[in-house]
C-alpha cells in the first residue's frame, strides 16, 4: 500500500523511513546457504565442466558472483548469455542453477539444474565466498612465489613439498578454500 503523496514527503523530510519498493531489497545474505556444503555440491555437480581459474568445457568461476554475465575473456558465449544483461547474484544464480535452460533459453549450458534450493543455496553461499577474487585469482606468477626459487632433487627429496610451501595448511583451516588442480595451469 503506498503512502499518501504529503506523508512520504514529510517522512522524506523528517528521515523516517517509508515502505521501500523491493528493489531496492539487498541481496540475501551469505549465510542463507552452507558454503561446506556448497563445494562438495559444486565439486560433485560442476567441476567436470568448470575450474575456479581455467576455462574448460564452461567458463572460469573465479569472481563469478557478481560478475557480469557472459563476459569471462576468450570463451565463447552464446547469444542468449551475451546478450543476458545481469550480474551473477543469488538470484539470477538461484534461478539459473534450478534450470539453466528454462531461465535462459539458447544458453550453452546443457545442464538439467539443481532441483534442492538447500543445495542451490548452499552453492551460492560457497561461490560467494570461496569464488572471491581475493580468495581465487591464483595466477601462475602467485604459484612460482609461493614454490620459491627451484630445488635441487636432494632439497625436495629432504622436505615434504606441502608442508615446505606458505599456505600449504590453510586449506584445513578453510574449508570452503579452492585448491587449483594439481599440475594443471591457472590464471
């Protein structure tokens, strides 16, 4: 019901708030889901097409929330994801993961979608926070300063390689933390 005309301007005056059009609702919150759960989701239902910082069969999800659709670099979108006119937030994201075909019809993706919102949910909160660029953009210059300077056979036969590199314990003390594949290029 929408005030009348004189009280939202002396509501406007007097700074008191007055029914807000829902589009201006922020976005729901990060904890609405489970981001734990939502990588072994993600793992489970998306790795065999996607990687957070290499474009495989799908494009790249590192910084995918929030970001606009249809715009990663050197994939080729189709049409119907070019031409989308969105950022990736939980909404478009919850409605695209339910069925990506249905909410965007001509998109590449030809998954059958996510029919648990939990799961959705769960997903969502996980791309929010663990596909943060802060937390992702691994590129290959990262890797070779983390690695050090090259060690002789003799310096990596008398260390364990993960326990020798920085951040080798972090994963365990972030669960939702991506590790980049294992002898696969990144960035």
């Amino acid at each position: 019901m929408r005030p009348p005309l004189r009280i939202a301007l002396a509501a406007l005056v007097l700074g008191v708030s007055v029914e807000a059009p829902s589009i201006f609702a922020a976005d729901p919150p990060a904890t609405a889901g489970d981001p734990v759960n939502g990588k072994a989701v993600y793992t489970r239902e998306c790795t065999g097409c996607h990687q957070v910082n290499q474009t495989l069969v799908g494009p790249k999800h590192c910084g995918v929330y929030l970001r606009r659709a249809g715009s990663v670099q050197d994939y080729v979108y189709s049409d119907a994801m070019k031409s989308a006119g969105f950022n990736w937030d939980a909404k478009h994201l919850d409605d695209f993961l339910k069925s990506p075909i249905e909410y965007l019809n001509g998109t590449n993706m030809g998954y059958a979608g996510l029919d648990s919102a939990k799961e959705r949910a769960d997903v969502i909160a996980f791309l929010r926070k663990a596909m943060d660029p802060a937390v992702c953009a691994v590129t290959a210059a990262d890797l070779k300063q983390l690695s050090g300077p090259p060690r002789s056979d003799k310096a990596a036969a008398s260390q364990p390689a993960a326990a020798s590199q920085p951040g080798a314990s972090q994963t365990a003390a972030n669960p939702t933390a991506v590790e980049p594949p294992a002898g696969k290029p990144t960035g």
